[in-house]
C-alpha cells in the first residue's frame, strides 16, 4: 500500500481532475447536439466486443463527463481480496474448498436460456472436472424465477443460482458496475476473497481454470504471472517504471500510459492524440504505450473454447475466433512484435511502445478492468491519479456528424497540467 502522503497527494489531484470535469473545461463551447455516440472496445476490437453508447439531447461536455465517471467507477469495481464476499448465512463456505462467483451480467432477456449462455456452460464444463469446486452464479433482476430454476438444473448440483432482487442487492453487495463486464471473485472456505478474476470470455478462459484448478488442488496460486489480472487499484504498491523497463530512469516523473491495440477501431484517432501529447508536454510527462496482445495461450484458449461453446457466442465473437491460428508460439509472438513495430512505424510514434501480453502490465497496475483505449496518469510518486477512457466519438451538429477522437486532445491537455502543475507545487 501507499504512504499515507502519497493517498494526500492522490487524493487532491483527483479534487482536481474533478473540478476540471464540473467546470466543463473543455475544447471550446458547449455545443447543444440531437445525439451523441461513442463507439469503443472493452478489450479492444480484436475480442469483437464493441460498446456503443448513446445520450441524446445533452451538450458534449456533460455526456464526456458521464463517459469518464462510467471508466473511473469500471476501474473501481468490485471487493477487495481480503474482503468478505456473500454473508455467511447466506452461502456455506465451508461446504467447498472453493467457491467461484460470478455475476451474469450486464442483464437476460425473455429469451435467455442457460444452455445458450457461454458463461452457464464453461461453469457447468468447470463443475464436471473439478469435484472440489462449487460455483455461485448470480442472475440479475432482470430474469425470471423459472430462468434460474432452468439455470441450476443445467448447471448441476454442484451451483447455487441465486436470483437477484429489484434492487440489486447482491449486485450491489459484490461492488459490481451495472453495465460493465462483471469479475469474479475465488472465495476460500471461509468466505474470504481470495483472488478478483476476469470476466468469462473465451481467450480467458484457459488461465482462469488454471487458476481455479491450482487453488482446489494446494489452497495456493501459481508462482508464475497471472493472465489478465484485475487487482483492485486500491490494493496495488508498485509504480509504472516498477513494471515498464524503459520508464525506470524516469522516477519522480509524471507518467502518461496509454493503453491501446493496433486493431482496435477506436484506437486509429486515440494514437493520434497520444503523439500531440507527446510533443506537447515532452518536457514534463514520459508517455508509453502498452499495446494490448493475446499470448499463445489464450490464443488457444479463445479457439477451444470457441468451438466447444460456438451457439452460445456471437457472431462478432465468432468471426474473431475464425481468424485466430494456432502456428508455432514462437513465430506467432515474433509476428505480433513485428505488426506493432510495424504500426509504430506507419503511424510515427515517437514514444516507447511495448507489448502487453494478455494485459499483465495494464492489470497489474490496477488497469484490468479498463476499456480499450484509456489513458492513465500517474504522479511523480507512482500513485495513479486518473484513469480516461478512450474510444471515436461522432457529433451530430446541425444533422452532420463530426468523427474524433474521445476524449478531445485539449481535455486531455488540461487534465495533464492539472496534474503537472500540482506537482511542481
């Protein structure tokens, strides 16, 4: 954890951030549009999940302001390892060396049925390999009561399906954002959470039951880096250039991440900016860029899950999951370094670029859970101040529509001195 003088620091250059987003502070007026839309990527478009968001009769200045809330409350989501997770006379604990809980999310439909849902059944396959496991699925009060009757028969007798009342209490009680991607939590046998997982997708999949797996086995996790991590921001004590060779010589510096992929949609307009912002506060921030990559195994993963599971995916997933290739680790890896360089190239990026395979820097920075692109900035001290979400955001003015990129580079700018200015204070 922190020294409590650096919460401080944190703590006020986030009074900061948050007044610069009360005071509308930014580029230029405040312009009254029909609609506005982002189109974004919650782990960028290669994972063909796209979130489209729409605030119509609002000026852009609020609705970005919204969008950025939306990401910081994202990155903030969920308890703490450490924490207790579902009161005890609810759920027997002991019952299971351990639990696996999961919160269907983001809401089911009248046409919901559990053998249709990926995450119903890689649960179910889950139960069937491990006798020591027990699941805890959670429908949110959007379903019926005969949907999760439908669900624990399907899931078997190892699940408890528990069904979430109108006022999302045990949503609430998880800690979990209604619209984003739902964690999970591995909870021993006492309740306790023991380790915050990833949502269940299939390039995730391979890692989260190795994980699950290691723990019913040895109470313990394995020694080596953990795929897609999703610590809680509030439980991290290390610094970017703990992480990122290239910043180490950079201590007490301000650190701008940005978090992209070559293919994600919104990231062609989002690179853009990144290089404007480096050019105009070369002398006061370091910016890099964390290019998001599947390794070879969650490769893997995404195309044996895929297939095993092909009618309950869509058909932007699945498209995706057509496109993969099992070649050779090594040359798939040597390919993927070469496209980014490749990109870095074409696009004249001058800031130190690197791979961050299966997000294991962005999530062991306390980044997990953040939608592809966003930027995070970090104080001279290595505490993270702020998380933005990126993403293309068109503007409908007088009927025709405006494309750049979300949020604008003077927001960003402004944010970015906020944050430079108190710290030469």
């Amino acid at each position: 954890m922190r020294l409590d003088s650096e919460s401080v620091t944190a703590a006020i250059v986030l009074a900061a951030l948050a007044l610069l987003i009360a005071a509308g502070l930014f580029s230029g007026r405040r312009v009254p549009v029909s609609s506005t839309l982002v189109e974004s990527d919650a782990s960028c478009s290669k994972c063909g999940r796209a979130l489209t968001q729409v605030a119509e009769e609002s000026s852009t200045d609020e609705w970005r302001a919204q969008q950025i809330e939306a990401g910081r409350l994202r990155i903030q989501q969920g308890l703490l390892v450490g924490e207790a997770c579902l009161p005890a006379k609810a759920v027997d604990w002991q019952s299971s060396r351990a639990t696996l809980v999961y919160y269907l999310a983001p809401s089911v439909t009248e046409e919901y049925a559990p053998e249709a849902s990926f995450t119903a059944n890689v649960l179910r396959n889950w139960l069937s390999r491990l006798q020591d496991l027990r699941v805890i699925l959670i429908l949110p009060s959007s379903a019926s009561e005969a949907q999760r009757e439908a669900t624990q028969h399907y899931i078997g007798s190892g699940a408890t399906v528990l069904l979430d009342d109108a006022g999302d209490s045990i949503r609430n009680a998880l800690r979990l954002e209604a619209q984003a991607p739902s964690i999970g939590y591995l909870v021993s046998d006492d309740g306790i959470v023991h380790l915050r997982l990833p949502p269940v997708r299939p390039e995730m999949c391979t890692s989260i039951f190795g994980l699950t797996s290691t723990f019913v086995a040895s109470g313990g996790l394995p020694a080596e880096p953990i795929h897609f991590p999703v610590p809680h921001p509030d439980q991290l004590a290390v610094a970017p250039w703990d992480l990122i060779p290239v910043l180490r010589s950079t201590e007490q510096s301000t650190v701008l991440v940005y978090f992209f992929a070559p293919g994600c949609v919104g990231c062609a307009l989002t690179t853009e900016v990144a290089m404007e912002l480096q050019r105009e506060f070369e002398d006061h921030i370091k910016v890099v860029g964390l290019a998001y990559a599947l390794s070879y195994d969650s490769v893997c993963s995404a195309i044996e899950y895929g297939q095993a599971y092909s009618a309950a995916l869509d058909t932007n997933r699945l498209d995706w999951i057509s496109g993969l290739s099992r070649a050779e680790a090594t040359s798939y890896e040597e390919d993927t370094r070469l496209a980014l360089d490749q990109y870095a190239q074409d696009n004249g990026i001058e800031f130190p670029v690197l791979v961050d395979w299966d997000r294991a820097i962005a999530g062991a920075l306390g980044l997990g859970c953040a939608q592809m692109p966003s930027w995070a900035l970090f104080d001279p001290e290595g505490a993270l101040v702020g998380v933005i979400p990126g993403g293309r955001e068109t503007v409908y003015v007088d009927g025709e529509p405006v494309v750049s990129a979300f949020p604008p580079f003077d927001y960003l700018a402004r944010v970015i001195y906020s944050v430079v200015h108190s710290s030469a204070e």
